[in-house]
C-alpha cells in the first residue's frame, strides 16, 4: 500500500503524542525506522524503541545508537505485533512497571502505520495477566514462546477442537531429556519438517498445535520455540509431586515431567479449559476461563 498523505499525518500525530512528556517510551513496531526528517525537532530519540524482524537491521540502526530489539518474523496482527514487541522490550530491560508506552504497528511490511495503542506497564487487570516474568525461568527459556504457548493453551481451553472440549500438555525446554522420559504414541505429524517451519511463535505452527490439541499424548516444545514432537506419553511418574484433589492423570503426568527435568508443562484440563502451568513438580501458574465456548 503506498503511503499517502493522511498516513503521514497519522504518523505526524502520533509523534506529537510521543513526545509529550507523559510517554516514557514509543515502541515503533516497523523494519522502516523513522527518517531522519520525521525525527527533526522532536524529543523522542531517547524514548524511541525499535522493533524489528531482522539481524541486519538491529545492527544499523544499533551503529545509529537507536536502542532496537528484535522480533519474529511472522505474520503476526498489528496487535500481536504490539504485544511481541512489549515482551521483547521488557525482556532487554528497557520498561519497568508504570511505564506509559505508546506502539506504533501497521498492518504490512511497508511504512505504512495505522494502529496506536497506549499501554501502562503492570496495570493490567490481574487475572488477565499471564506472569511470565514471575514464574522465575532460567534464562535459556523464551519468554516470548512461554507466554505465546500460555496464549495458545487458554485459545485450546476455551474453543475446544471443532466444538468438543480437549484438554493437552505442553512440554517446554530441556528437551532431550523430555524425549528421554516419553514415548511417541503416535507418528510425530511434526516430523520432517523444517526446524524454521514448525517454530511455535509463527502464527501457522500455533494453529497446527491447536489443532494437534485433539490427538492423545503431549507436545514437546524447545525452549527456542521449535515444536520437536506431538503425541508423546510422557513416562515420569514422580511422587514428590504436589497436585490438588480433582487432578488426575494428565496434570500428574506434567507435574512429574516438570519435577524430573528443566522443563516447564503447560495443562489445559479438558473438563474445565484451565490452563496450569507447571515448574519443579508444582503448580506455577493457574489461569482460570472466563467464556468457554465448548
Ligand atoms: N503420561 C501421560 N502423558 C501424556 N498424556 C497423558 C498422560 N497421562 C494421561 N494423559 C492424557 O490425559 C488424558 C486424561 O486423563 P485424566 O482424565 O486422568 O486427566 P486429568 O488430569 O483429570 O485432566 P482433565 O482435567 O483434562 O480430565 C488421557 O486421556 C491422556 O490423553
């Protein structure tokens, strides 16, 4: 789409709002950073975060002394986008709770912008919240394919598989030794494809895992995001493992899972859609559906 003159100045007035001094940061969510003319008489270099695709444009615009960070390249929503690129900023350290951030997205990979969202740093409501920074993960794991496997298991939670409900369990990080303690129950309908092609962040793979959702067994996940198996049996059964009453096989299976490697499982419980995240054998996380359409 070529860019046209109320694009510019859809841009222009949201660059006027940037720099107002109740925006800590701006998130520009583009691989077309800002020209030098867009940026002439405006504060905002110091606030400006970049978020972009690729390796080759965090090292320019780096050499430009631009604070940049990097994000997927997949086709990802302008809010998805949005969303990606608070995790991996908040991850580099660059936004601290009560933060005020305005992001920039636009719907392609050209310069055109039409999406503007103002977001506050730790004011969402809490139930909504999915804590990732607080489940205190070693920092080989992404927190950006944790929380996007979070995501994806509440979507299982509350659509269910062509209107039934399913429950799994998705296993991440510490990988080689998941495969270790689990079978394949049935063939692997990940196998032989691509390492790049079957990467949980990429919006097509996260459709497949809910749509794998329906078949028995588990998912194991490395902790870059890269889907290794579906339908395993996972073969732990700890007894150290600390389970509330009304759980049965499947969350004792990831909790064991969790107890005996690195790894962290996520649940969704096909009786109630709630999605539980496990680490070291105990319940780390728990999120609750609000609307369960099945
Ligand atoms: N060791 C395991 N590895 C992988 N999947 C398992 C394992 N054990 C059980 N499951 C899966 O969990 C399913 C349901 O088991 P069960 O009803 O006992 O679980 P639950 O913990 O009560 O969970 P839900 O709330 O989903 O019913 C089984 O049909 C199976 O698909």
């Amino acid at each position: 789409m070529p860019e046209g003159k109320f694009d510019r100045e859809f841009l222009r007035g949201a660059l006027v709002l940037m720099s107002r001094s109740e925006v800590d940061r701006l998130l520009y969510v583009s691989d077309h950073p800002l020209s030098t003319a867009e940026l002439r008489g405006r504060p905002v270099k110091r606030k400006l975060v970049y978020a972009v695709t690729s390796d080759g444009l965090v090292n320019q615009l780096k050499a430009k002394k631009y604070t940049t960070v990097m994000i997927p390249p997949y086709d990802y929503t302008r809010i998805e986008k949005i969303k990606v690129a608070v995790v991996a900023a908040q991850s580099a350290g660059l936004l601290k709770d009560g933060d005020t951030v305005l992001a920039l997205a636009g719907p392609g990979n050209d310069k055109v912008m039409d999406t503007l969202v103002k977001v506050t740093i730790g004011s969402e409501d809490p139930e909504e919240k999915i804590r990732v920074d607080t489940l205190g993960l070693p920092p080989e794991f992404s927190s950006q394919v944790v929380e996007s496997l979070i995501h994806t298991a509440m979507e299982i939670g509350a659509e269910g598989y062509e209107g039934r409900p399913v429950g799994t369990i998705i296993v991440i990080g510490d990988s080689t030794a998941v495969m270790e303690k689990s079978r394949q129950l049935i063939l692997n309908p990940f196998q032989g494809i691509s390492e790049a092609e079957r990467n949980a962040l990429d919006p097509p793979i996260r459709e497949a895992v809910k749509t794998f959702s329906a078949l028995d067994g588990a998912f194991i996940i490395r902790e870059d995001g890269v889907v290794l198996a579906a339908g395993r049996y996972l073969l732990t059964m700890s007894r150290d493992v600390k389970l509330p009453m009304g759980l049965g096989a499947r969350h004792s299976a990831a909790a064991s899972i969790s107890a005996e490697s690195k790894a962290v499982a996520i649940t969704v419980s096909q009786t109630t859609g709630t999605v539980r995240v496990f680490k070291e054998g105990e319940i780390a996380l728990e999120l609750r559906q609000k609307l369960r359409r099945v």
